[in-house]
C-alpha cells in the first residue's frame, strides 16, 4: 500500500464490502505488505459481528464439498457467508486450493459470498496469525458468517481451530479415521462432529467409535432440550444438565446435500452455548488470549531481529569460529534486547 489516503480509501471500501478491496486487504495482511498493521487496527473497531466457523478433519473427508452446502444453507437463511480455505500442504496455490474453488464455484456470482484461500507463506507467526487477520478482514467487511476450511494434519492448522467460535471436524467412515483423529488431537477441539459420506458403509460404526470417545472422554451432558430431536439426532448420550458442552454428531452428505440443515442446526446450538454471557466465557476468553498471544510472538519476534541484526550476525560469526555457541549467544541477545541500550554499561 502506497500512502495513509489509499490505505485509509482501502478501509472505506472494505468495509462497504467492495469484493475487490476485501480481496486486496486479504492479501495484503496474509503477504505483511507494509501498512498491513495500520490496516488492521482500522478495521478491527469493526470486527465482531461475524460468527466463525472453523471446518476441519481429514484430508479427503469432504469438507470443501460440505462448506459449499453451509454456504447455501446459511444463503437460505439470508445470511452472507466469507470463506477462508487454508491449505498448508500446497502454499503456493497447487490442486488443491483449485478443486476448492472450483467446488464453490455455483456461488461466486453471489455479492453475499466471498471465498478465498490463504496462501500462508509460512512467515513468522504461522497459519494461525495469518488465518485470525484474514478472518478480522471478512468480518469488517460486514459477512455474518465467516467459515475456515483447515486440514486437520498438524498443530499449526489445529491451532487455526482457536480462532473460531465453533469447530466442526468432518470425519468420513473407513478412513482409519479414529487412530488419526486422535494422533492428530482432533477429538479435542470438536464442538460439532459431521460424519459425512454417510451413504457410504460404516458410518454408522464410525458414529459409534465417535460415542464411545465422546463418552470416555467428558461427562455426558445435555444440549438444550429444543435441539435434542433434530440437530442431535446422532448425539451422544444425553445426561445431566451442567456447563460442558458434548459436541453432537450430524450424518452428512455432502454431496447430494443431505444432513446440512441438521449441522447448521447443530452448530446454531453451539453458538447459542458461547454467546451466553457466563457459560461461554471461558471459551470466549481462550480465544481472545490466543488471539493476543499470537500477534504478541510475532510482533515481538520480528521486532527483535530487527533490532538486534547486527548482534545476531556478530553471534554468527563467532559461533561459525566456534568461538561462541547458539545458546550463550541467545542468552546475551535476548539479555541486551530486555536491557535498553541506553542504560546498558
Ligand atoms: N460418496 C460421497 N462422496 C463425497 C461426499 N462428500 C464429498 N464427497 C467426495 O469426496 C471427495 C473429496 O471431497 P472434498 O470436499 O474435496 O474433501 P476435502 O475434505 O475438502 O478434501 P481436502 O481439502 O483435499 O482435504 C470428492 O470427490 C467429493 O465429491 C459424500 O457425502 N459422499
Ligand atoms: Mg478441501
């Protein structure tokens, strides 16, 4: 961005949802062009109205094909849907993130819908800063629902699952699905479970598997009686009343959209849980931290190196002479950068 007039036009323009600046500004806080933090601290008196939806699980599970039918469904209800697809495995644009696209084709005429995916280049702070700032953009912009399409393989994309209000992990039967989901830690930031591809064999044994860890994993507890025939159908046991939320399991499929309604339902119900003034504090409050924390390590990392470029590439020399070693030389850098130079002896 060039000048304080074209990034101050930039902000007016996102936020009247002109498709062409929301693209711009995404791109510009996902590649850290300069400005992009005046940028957002632009937009973010604006941001907060959007409900984020996170959409994780296993490659190949269908979740593309499963965003595509939220997106409808939220259209039905007249709502405008942004769309973030982030694809860790292919960084720069590869197959995946086409057959994305390609997949929500039918709603790229649609002003109410947005989709785009994030390249993350892997800069300093990762997916999960570049994720939140995209995510800041298309809730300025004024869309209701803002939902990120993650692949669950790694930390770094669970750690995207932070940033929304409501993660839905998408299993499909006989992928192995169980093993890996727990490798992966995906169990633990279910809210709602879609086990999609259900006209396939083994859903049901798939929903099962999903019960059985549910039920050994927390106490049984009650979603609000009003969802407990249609979005639950699938749901765990149901006990007690109390603050744990059980993460319901909805059958899908998505590709004849089927069970989409009963998600969007299941997830409407999770929202009314965070919004609650007292029970979703904690929740409410683990994601701002994050949020906090994430722009604070990059922020401060960043700045670091900035400052102490020229120690650090003294450090390197040294240790390169094997005069020096990485981890003295870390305590002397952070030591001088906690100790401004001016009271420095
Ligand atoms: N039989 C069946 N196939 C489905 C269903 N939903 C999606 N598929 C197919 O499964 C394949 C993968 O779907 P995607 O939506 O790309 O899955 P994804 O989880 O987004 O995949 P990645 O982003 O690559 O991890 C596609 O060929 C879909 O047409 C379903 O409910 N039943
Ligand atoms: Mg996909």
């Amino acid at each position: 961005m060039s000048g304080e007039a074209t990034a101050e036009a930039l902000v007016d323009r996102v936020l009247k949802r002109e498709p062409r600046a929301v693209a711009r500004a995404m791109r510009a806080v996902d590649d850290r062009a300069s400005g992009f933090s005046a940028l957002l601290k632009a937009l973010y008196p604006h941001t907060g109205g959007a409900y984020v939806i996170g959409v994780t699980g296993t490659p190949g599970a269908g979740k593309s094909t499963l965003v595509d039918r939220m997106i409808g469904a939220y259209r039905a209800r007249d709502l405008s849907v942004g769309v973030v697809a982030v694809d860790p495995t292919s960084p720069f644009s590869g197959g995946a993130i086409l057959g994305d696209r390609i997949r929500m084709q039918r709603h790229f005429l649609d002003a109410d819908v947005f989709i785009r995916s994030l390249a993350t280049r892997g800069h300093l702070g990762g997916l999960s800063r570049s994720a939140g700032d995209v995510i800041h953009v298309l809730d300025a912009a004024g869309f209701d629902i803002v939902i990120v399409e993650t692949v669950g393989v790694g930390q770094d994309e669970l750690d995207v699952t932070q940033l929304a209000h409501t993660t839905v992990v998408v299993m499909a039967p006989g992928m192995g699905d169980d093993i890996q989901a727990i490798k992966a830690g995906i169990l633990e930031v279910a809210e709602v479970f879609a086990v999609n591809k259900a006209d396939r064999d083994g859903a049901d044994s798939t929903v099962r598997d999903l019960q059985q860890m549910i039920a050994l994993g927390r106490q049984p507890r009650a979603l609000p009686a009003r969802h407990g025939h249609s979005a639950a159908a699938a749901a765990t046991t149901h006990g007690g009343g109390g603050d744990e939320w059980t993460p319901p399991i909805v059958k899908t499929i998505a590709s004849k959209g089927e069970g989409v309604d009963e998600l969007v339902e299941a997830v409407g119900a999770h929202r009314e849980w965070v919004v609650d003034p007292e029970r979703g504090a904690d929740k409410r409050m683990r994601r701002l931290s994050h949020e906090l924390l994430t722009v604070f390590r990059e922020t401060l990392a960043r700045e670091s190196e900035r400052r102490l470029s020229s120690q650090i590439a003294e450090s390197l020399v040294a240790i390169a002479a094997r005069e020096d070693d990485p981890y003295s030389a870390t305590d002397r850098l952070i030591g001088s950068l906690l100790v401004p130079e001016e009271v420095r002896p």
